[in-house]
C-alpha cells in the first residue's frame, strides 16, 4: 500500500492546524544537544545550537488545548464527555 500525500487540501490544513493548536502556549526551546549515531553520543560542535523538543506544556494545560480544538471542530456531541 502506498499513500500519496497531496499537501494542499483545504481539510489537510485544517488538520495540522488542529494538531498544532494542541501544542499552542510551547515555548520554542534552544539548547546544545547531542546527535545519537547508536554508538554513543557525537557531540556536534560546541557553538551548535538546536531547537529542543522538550514539552514544557503541563499535561492539563494540552488537555485545554485539545478542548478547544474539539469545541471549534464541533467534535463533541456531549461537553461532559471531555475525556
């Protein structure tokens, strides 16, 4: 099976759209940081700086998140079934 990806559907939009409004309050994190080659770690040049994927958003503050985006896609039939 192969899937073809057709990156400009209005719906394709809407939903990163929605996985990115999960996410909404994430601070852009840089930091130093090391690349893993399964050997160890290679340190990459002392000045290299990378964008951290550490997730600083508290569990309930993405549970917020992902309530907004169900409200705005109308993807609740009962507001009481919020997880």
């Amino acid at each position: 099976m192969k899937f073809h990806f057709e990156p400009d559907f209005d719906y394709q939009h809407a939903a990163i759209e929605a996985v990115c409004a999960l996410f909404q309050g994430q601070e852009t994190c840089q930091t130093e940081f090391t690349v893993n080659l399964g050997r160890g770690h290679l340190p990459l040049a002392r000045s290299s700086v990378g964008v951290g994927n550490r997730l600083t958003l508290l569990d309930d503050e993405i549970l917020g998140n992902l309530h907004q985006v169900r409200i705005q896609h109308l993807l609740l039939a009962n507001p009481a079934n919020l997880f």
